[in-house]
C-alpha cells in the first residue's frame, strides 16, 4: 500500500512541476492589482493560456515544460490595450484610399487621380483620411476640387476623424442630393451660395453613404484581417471596437468559427438598434477562448471639433455663428442610455465639446439612481469641458475614454477654435486622475494611428512627433509613463470589465504580452517611447505575431 502511495505521490508531483510554457531569460515589466510597476525575470503560462507564476532572477523555476522560450534578455511588458478603436474601419482604411499623410489639397489630388487610374475598378472611389486643418487649406475641399481630376466616376472620401465626408458632382447626383436636400437632425450640409459644395456634417454623410455599396463579405474578411496584422504588429493584444454593426459582427465571427481571430475585442453595438440585432437581451458571454464579446453600445452626444461640430457651450472663435452640433435632446440621451442600461448593457458616448459632456455627465447623474451597482458609464474622448464640470465625473465613477495622441494633433486647432482661455479643462489626464476618474486610453484607430506606443509618448510629453510645442501644451497635464501604462493596459481593460482577464501579467489572468526592442522605463525620452518597435506579440501564452 505504501509503495502504491508513493507512486501516486510521485505522479501528482511531476504532473505539477510540468506546465504549459515557459518565458524565460526576459526583462519583465507589469502591474501590481494597486497598478505598481512590478519587474519579473520569467514567466510560466498553464495549459489555459494564464500566468501561473513570475520568477525573479536566481528563483528556482520548474523542471520540465512543454515549451521553454528564450527571450534573451528583450524587455517584456503586458500586451497593450486600445480602449477606443474601429476595427473594421483599420482594416478597410489598409485596403481603400488613405489620403491621411497627404499634406495639401494638390497632393491629395493627385493621390486621388493616382488611386483612379490604377483602379479602375469597383466604380465607386471611397477613402478617408483628409483633412484641411492638416492642408492649411483655410476652407473645406468641394466636389470642385474632386471634379477637376475624376468627374466621371462618383467619389465619397470620409474626413479623418469620420465626421464629415467630401463628395464629388457624380455622387451628389447619384444620391440625389440637391439644393432642396434638407440636412438631417444632427447634421449640416455645406454649401456655396445655395448649391451643396460636396461637403457633409455628421448626421448628413448618410445622404451619400446609403448609396455607397456595401463591402462582399470577402472584403470584409480581408479587411479584418488586415486590422488583426496591423493591432498585433504595434503591439495591441485587445481594443474596444467602438460602433460595431452587425456586419462587422458577423465578420468577427466568420474569424472565430474558421480560428482565424487572433486578438481580444470588446464590442460596443454602434447604436441601439445594432445593439438589440445581435446581443438581444443582454451582453453576449466571451466568445471564442475569451476573444470575442459585445457588452455595450456607442451613441453619439455631438460630432468633432475639426468639422466644427463639436457641441460647445459658446460660439466657435474662429466661427462665431456656430456652436457646434447637437445630436439629441436631454429626454432623447436619456431614453436610449437607459433602453440600453435596463438589459444590463453598458454605456459609452462620444462626447467633444462642453455642451456635449455637460449634457451627458446630466443624464448619467439622473440615471445612476435608477441603475445602480457597477455601470461604469463611459465618456468617449472627454476633449472639452468646463473646468466647473470636471469633479462631476467622479461622483458616479463615469470613466474618461481618451486618445491622447488626440491632443498632439489637436492643440493647434483646439487653441483656434476657442482660445486658450476656454481650454481649462481640456486634455485634462492629470485632473482626471487626481480626481479620481479612471482613465482609459485608447487611439481612436483609423483616426489616429493605432501604435500605442505613440500615445504612451505624447501623455509623458505632451508634444507631437516633432517635439512641438517646446515643453509641451498644458504640461501641467502630463502623466508619468507608469500612469500612461495602466491607462493603455488595466485602465482600458477596466473600462470593458475585463480586468479580472487582461490588462496585467498576474496569476489568474491571460498570458497576453509583448516583446519590444528598448527598455522604455529606463529613463527613454518621449522620442524613444515613441518610436518603440515590436519584435513579438503573444496571446494567451502563444505567439500571434510575427507567424
């Protein structure tokens, strides 16, 4: 009897010294649960894909694994996290016109006329990535400038930020749009004289955008999975996919069922409508080994400051007949944030302007009586608000969902639009934080470019890529790289209420990582952050890329 213990002993014992894998020889960086940055020499990952266990140098690690990984000294960090990314809208930017390097309206031009003749097909020309801020073009591009190089196939190309979109004649005509076309609530129709310029706001792009054909589903496969290339080529193990439609659910999926999803995604329906279509009566469980849930839905308080749409409590500056646009009314905000809250589904809504978070941190307060326990409602970029409004944001633990690589390219504009004397609570990271509201950071993927470590370099700096401006803009708002870290890793996966399952390298939670070529917390300048490559990224204790 004795011999026969001993024996099943022995086996219990060598069924516990042998795992899954072993990440060995690295310079490990992580954060505690009190989000302390924790050093680590190795890594064992279980069967499951989970951390079971960091190692310091000199401990003594287990006997046999089934795979032992060299990572020769590489600096190792949690895999980083965008909490407000389109992840189809990545992916069909790779594949169609992206005019977002072009600096003037000629070279956009004559990338447009380029992209024309080498495809003369589909006959729809549709890109984005303008922008006349960008060009120093001092106006809006119109049909004019479309029709001079491509007047004989119809053009729909979405402004950078997605919230405005630049036609050609041939569209206008084909949509139907004409000088009797009324701009829909929510929307501005721009115009030369009496005659539309090709030019519309938010809600009107979907006077064009009803007529543009809809991607094949082989399109859309190929666009996803470009997306994928491009999230875990920078570094991105998850992102918040913000405004998914059902297409583009039934595009994740396709990807799930063939094994093809790689990286994690926390779906927020983009509206209602899209919202009740997929996930019906509540948030869909994860799907697909923890890579794959909708848990929320995106709505839309105003549009963006670089179309003047953003929603401001007084008059643009360098506009003052317009404040911006107002997407619903108080009663309406509330009606859908609540729709959405009664089934246990989360709330993120785009708010820029003033007027737009004042609206929204009102209907958040009237609503957290009715729906209490942990809402975690969202608050989408959070660019402009009232100083008197910023302790608002703590009362109900509302969350700031921001971009900072946002403010690098904003600041210039953001100084015209309202001067600098209504710009207080603007980019405000280290009030938020000293506040108490928990900061998620994101990139606002395709807007801005989805590496993370570009943003990591702008929240420690303040400065875009070309250290401007000299000591920073607001530099009283900069955070330490370990605050910008968690805001990139637990903040972001706090924010989707997965931080019981990513967002750090504890025991317990998904071996997501990545492997990167320099020692960012060994004193680095905001210009070696920034520039920062990634050699792997690893899902659940398996590399994903480079394969």
């Amino acid at each position: 009897m004795k011999k026969i213990l001993a024996a099943v002993a022995a086996l219990l014992c060598a069924t516990a010294a042998s795992a899954d894998v072993l990440v060995d020889n690295v310079n490990g960086y992580t954060l505690t649960a009190e989000g302390r940055l924790s050093r680590f020499a190795a890594m064992l990952v279980g069967d499951d894909g989970k951390v079971e266990r960091l190692y310091q140098r000199g401990d003594k690690k287990p006997d046999r694994t089934r795979f032992r990984f060299d990572g020769k000294g590489k600096t190792l960090i949690p895999g980083l996290i965008d909490a407000h990314g389109h992840v189809m809208g990545l992916g069909f930017n790779a594949l169609q016109l992206d005019l977002s390097e072009t600096n003037s309206l000629q070279e956009a031009q004559a990338k447009i006329a380029a992209y024309a003749a080498a495809n003369p097909s589909p006959r729809w020309i549709v890109g984005r990535g303008w922008n006349q801020e960008k060009w120093g073009l001092g106006r809006f591009p119109t049909a004019a400038d479309l029709d001079a190089i491509v007047p004989n196939r119809p053009i729909w190309l979405e402004r950078i930020d997605g919230h405005a979109g630049w036609a050609n004649s041939l569209a206008m005509k084909e949509a139907g749009v004409t000088a009797k076309t009324a701009a829909p609530a929510g929307g501005k129709i721009e115009k030369t004289g009496t005659q539309p310029n090709g030019i519309f706001v938010d809600a009107a792009t979907g006077l064009i955008d009803r007529i543009v054909p809809s991607p094949v589903p082989l399109v859309r496969d190929r666009a996803f999975q470009k997306a994928q290339e491009l999230m875990l080529s920078n570094g991105l193990t998850a992102a918040a996919d913000m405004g998914t439609s059902p297409e583009d659910w039934l595009t994740m999926r396709r990807a799930g069922d063939a094994g093809r999803l790689k990286v994690r995604i926390m779906s927020y329906a983009g509206g209602v409508d899209a919202l009740l279509a997929v996930a019906g009566t509540g948030p869909t469980p994860w799907l697909y080994d923890g890579r794959l849930r909708m848990g929320g839905v995106k709505l839309y308080s105003d549009g963006a400051l670089g179309s003047r749409g953003a929603w401001l409590k007084q008059p643009y500056k360098d506009s003052p007949k317009e404040r911006g646009l107002t997407f619903l009314s108080d009663a309406e905000i509330r009606n859908l944030m609540s729709r959405a809250a009664m089934d246990g589904f989360q709330v993120a809504v785009h708010a820029i302007g003033d007027a737009a978070n004042a609206q929204l941190l009102g209907a958040i307060e009237e609503l957290a009586d009715s729906y209490k326990g942990d809402r975690r409602w969202r608050i989408e970029h959070a660019q402009i608000i009232d100083p008197a409004d910023l302790p608002r944001l703590a009362r109900f633990g509302t969350i700031a969902s921001m971009q900072p690589v946002h403010e690098a390219s904003d600041w210039r504009m953001a100084e015209a639009r309202l001067g600098m004397e209504r710009l207080g609570g603007s980019y405000a990271w280290k009030t938020m934080l000293a506040n108490g509201v928990p900061l998620a950071f994101g990139s606002d993927f395709p807007v801005e470019s989805p590496n993370p470590f570009h943003g990591l370099a702008v929240a420690v700096s303040r400065q875009d890529a070309q250290a401007q401006p000299p000591g920073g803009w607001m530099p009283e708002q900069r955070l330490s790289l370990e605050q910008a870290l968690r805001a990139f890793t637990q903040g972001a996966a706090y924010a989707g209420f997965a931080e019981d399952r990513i967002g750090s390298l504890e025991k317990g939670k998904f071996a997501d990582f990545v492997l990167i070529d320099r020692d960012i917390f060994a004193d680095a300048s905001p210009e070696q952050i920034r520039e920062t490559k990634v050699v792997e990224t690893w899902i659940a204790g398996n590399r994903a890329w480079p394969q």
